[in-house]
C-alpha cells in the first residue's frame, strides 16, 4: 500500500484518501467507527463489496452508542464541559448538522501573519476551499425554513440584529432534523458521499470499519536528522467469531485523522515525544437559552411559528448572528446559531427542579427552541486521550458567553416566546407577555451574569481542535506548514488537531481544505519517493 489513512472521528481523513486514490495510489481506510447508513444507499468498502445502507436506526440512544466517541457520554475531568464527537465512517461530517461556513478572513489573516504560516494567506488555500465546498455541493436556499432557525432570525429581524443565512450541504429542500444521527435520506454531502466515494469508485482503495488503530509504526533514518520514518500500522479488530485480532498493514506514507480528543493519544502510544502533543485543546465552548412557543394561543388568531412546525424537524442551522462576534475587532466573540436537539439531549440538558416540572417540559418539548452562543475560546486545555480531556474556560470567553446568553432571551421573546429561560440549575423562567418591562430587564440580566463555572450552567462542546497545531517551530507546535510531524517524516495529521487556535465557526469547512492542501503535499512525498 502507498498510503495507510486511519480516519477515526475525522472527515479530513477522507478528503486525504480521496484526493490519493483518484490520483493512482493505492489506499486502505482503517475506520475505528462502524459504516451506518438507511436504505437505498449504498457505499463501496472495497472494490467488489457493496453495502447496502440499511442499518441506520436514527434512533437517538441507539445512534449515540453507535455513532459518537464514547456513546455521546464524553466529559472534561472537572465535569465542567459536555463533549460529543463522531466515530463513524464519514467522521463528524456524518453526524453534523451541515453547516458550510468558510474559514473567517479574520482568522485567515491570523494565522498567516501572528502565526506565520503562509499557507492561509495564500491563493492556494481559497482554492481549496472552493473545491471543498462545491465537492459538497454548497448552497443557501431555504425552501422551508425550521421552527428554530425562523424564530432565531425573526427576534434578531425585530431587534434589528444582523442575521445571515448559513451555506449547507445539503439540498434547499432537505427538511431533515435528523442530520445527528446520520442522514435519513443521504442527501447531506458528508465525505461518505463525496471523498470516500472517489475512494471506491476509483478501484485504488477499500474502507475497513470497526479496525482501531493502535500504533503508529516507525523506524529510525540512516542519517544524522534523528527523525524516524513511519512505514505501517498496528491496528485490532474483530473477526467473524468475535474475538479481538492484531494486523499491521505496511505504508509508504501514513495519514492519523482521528480528531482532536483522540489524535494525540495515537501519536503518544506510537512513541512521539513532541511535548505540544495533546496541548492547546479549544473546544468552542456552548451555551443555551430556550423559549416556549405554544401551538394555540388564546384570543388570537395568529400562531407564531404556525402550528405545524415542530422544534426537531427541519434544517438544523440555517441561520447565525453575529451581534456578539466580534469579527471586525479581535475575533473573539460569540456567534448565536440553533442546535440539533431530540427528547434525550433536551431532558439532560433542562435542569431539574422536580418531576412534576420535568413531565411539564418534555410536554412542551416540540414546541420549546432553542438558540445557542458559541465563543471562539482563548482559554484551552489537554488532550490525554477522549476520555482524559482538561480545559480552563477563559474570563473572556466567559464573558463572551454572557453577553451572547443575554442576546438569545432577548431574540427568543422578542420572536414572541411565551416563556423564556436558560439551562441554569435553578431552572428559573419567565413568562414574558405578563412581565412588566422591568422584570423582563432583571431576569434577563439575572440568568446572564451567572458565573459559569461549579457547575452551574451545562456547557457544551461539539467542536474540539488544536491539541496537535500547525505552526513553523517544532518547539510550539507538531505539524509544520504541510501537515507532517516535526517528529517522524512521512506521518501527517488530517484534522482538527492541527488548528492553530481555535476557530469560532461550524469547522467543517476548514478541516476538509486544510486537508485538501495536505493531500497535496502528501501526493508531492510520494512522487518524490518515486523518483528517488
């Protein structure tokens, strides 16, 4: 093989094997996840073998075990920060919920010029990312927009907040809700239909899931670099008996793709010492407010949003402010945008304050949005391994996730939610049409001043990035400019890991393009290898 591409919890993997495979190389995807998929759909795991995509439940606990790193359970060590990751074939591009957002200018020019690395300043990298996004097919039409996403944009419309609408990859029409737990008609363009199919249609490849990656194996140069050069994989997985096996596959070049809580663990296990590894973990920190719009309102004959609209059906982020993102100052800031949420994540993340209380909720469930702020986070943390996670939350993200709290009860009621609240564990709330102007003002104040620590406010975590960064100095970060590690040449990274900081939008985009140009690079290695 010329290539050995475990993808883990990574779509960067994917663009990486594609890109390879279509270009004449030989490519085998070892794929911790399982391949989950609904009928009608089919994806080539090698060539000849074709399996048919008829296992996908989207069933919420049955797609979370079998779709998530770590069942969907994963948490920092203080408990402070939810983590939900993806492990399947596809990686998050298979569970996310289809946001197409290009890297920010702002970062761009960040990361070229305070981190000197080039390539983000450079015509080849908007390249990439408008080959990326038309491999996904982008677009921004809304046929018919969600119950989330229209009261998201009709509060900041009467607010006078700016709101734009989100590039997806997925059809105008695609009136989903179900994109978390793997697309339920196929239409979203995650790698699993884009990249890897390129990968099997190309007959170069074959995609191997449920075989876990355990080490990275190298060997020491005859030089006096004192590099090593990775030549293979040690990977286990279950034969038809079930019992657990061993297998190594020989490479010429080795691409690790398994995201940013399970990257830096592989790289440990296979002897890298790079003491950056696992450090400068971001995580986009999230916070929640939520409002109540009833299907019937008494004396009116107006029902806002109209009574079919349900909270877990339809595009799940269409729309996004930016009132608190800060993108022409600093870029640190908060975007405000909707979640995906069915009745298991809604009940975990509403505080308890009785069963009477909680029965009243999930009662109220297909009707209750939400609206979330997420920081472009400057406090970050420690990798271990997925289920060793640390992270400090920076008085400025804090801050940050204040203001952005405050301005989502503010849309929310002015969208003309019934009764308002946030996930503190007070479960506070407020009816808002028979609260005076004054009120309204002190509890909205009140539930965005809580200090966010002790637990008080569920925080969570759907993007993780950085903990192995790019950078041009081997003492502050594990990748240089191409994508390979300082350490052991011929071993590159494809995801989110090499993040210099964090990134402060949906990352999907910026994963896949820096992985792209990595692919590049890789495809420069081994025409080099070649000639030698």
């Amino acid at each position: 093989m010329s290539l050995k591409c475990f993808q883990g919890e990574s779509s960067g993997g994917g663009v990486i094997a594609g890109n390879l495979a279509n270009s004449g190389h030989k490519v085998l995807v070892l794929e911790k996840g399982s391949y989950l998929a609904r009928t009608n759909q089919v994806l080539v795991l090698e060539k000849g073998s074709y399996l048919a995509r008829t296992n996908l439940s989207l069933l919420e606990g049955t797609s979370m075990d079998q779709m998530y790193l770590g069942s969907g359970l994963l948490i920092t060590a203080d408990m402070e920060v939810m983590l939900l990751a993806g492990s399947t074939v596809g990686g998050g591009s298979t569970i996310n919920w289809a946001a197409l957002i290009q890297t920010p200018q702002h970062v761009l020019k960040e990361w070229s010029e305070s981190y000197n690395l080039e390539l983000f300043g450079s015509e080849f990298y908007k390249g990439a990312m408008k080959i990326v996004c038309d491999k996904m097919g982008v677009q921004s039409e809304i046929e018919d927009e969600g119950f989330q996403n229209m009261i998201l944009r009709k509060g900041c419309q009467e607010l006078g907040y700016p709101v734009e609408t989100v590039p997806r990859n997925a059809p105008s029409g695609h009136y989903c809700g179900w994109c978390s737990m793997g697309c339920k008609d196929g239409r979203k363009q995650g790698t699993a239909e884009t990249w890897l199919v390129d990968l099997v249609k190309s007959g170069n490849g074959a995609i191997l899931p449920e075989c876990e990656a355990l080490e990275v194996i190298h060997e020491k140069k005859n030089d006096n670099s004192g590099k090593s050069k990775a030549v293979g994989v040690a990977f286990a997985f279950q034969n038809y008996d079930g019992v657990r096996q061993i297998g190594m596959v020989k490479s010429k070049v080795t691409i690790v793709a398994c995201g940013a809580l399970s990257t830096p663990s592989l790289l440990k296990r296979s002897g890298l010492k790079n003491p950056n590894i696992g450090r400068n973990l971001h995580l986009h920190p999230v916070v929640i407010a939520w409002g109540y719009f009833p299907d019937s309102q008494p004396m009116s004959n107006e029902i806002w949003p109209k009574a079919g609209k349900k909270s877990y059906e339809g595009g799940i982020i269409t729309a996004v402010s930016k009132v608190v993102a800060n993108f022409k100052g600093s870029g640190y800031g908060a975007i405000l945008q909707t979640p995906g949420l069915h009745p298991g994540m809604f009940s975990a993340l509403m505080p308890w304050v009785s069963g009477l209380d909680i029965k009243m909720r999930m009662s109220k469930y297909s009707r209750t949005a939400y609206i979330f702020a997420l920081a472009r986070d400057k406090g970050s943390g420690e990798a271990f391994s997925p289920y060793s996670v640390t992270y400090k939350l920076d008085k400025t993200d804090e801050e940050n996730l204040k203001l952005g709290l405050e301005k989502t009860l503010r849309i929310l009621a002015a969208a003309g939610a019934e009764e308002i609240g946030t996930q503190h564990t007070k479960g506070r709330s407020l009816k808002v049409k028979e609260a005076s102007l004054k009120e309204f003002e002190r509890f909205v104040k009140q539930e965005s001043s809580i200090g966010m620590g002790k637990h008080s406010v569920p925080i969570c975590s759907a993007h993780q990035m950085g903990s192995c960064r790019m950078g041009v100095d081997p003492t502050t970060s594990v990748v240089n400019s191409k994508g390979e590690t300082w350490e052991v040449e011929g071993l590159f990274l494809g995801d989110s890991s090499v993040f210099p900081t964090a990134l402060g939008v949906n990352p999907m985009v910026t994963i896949q393009s820096i992985s792209y140009c990595t692919a590049q690079s890789v495809l420069q290695v081994l025409k080099n290898q070649k000639s030698e």
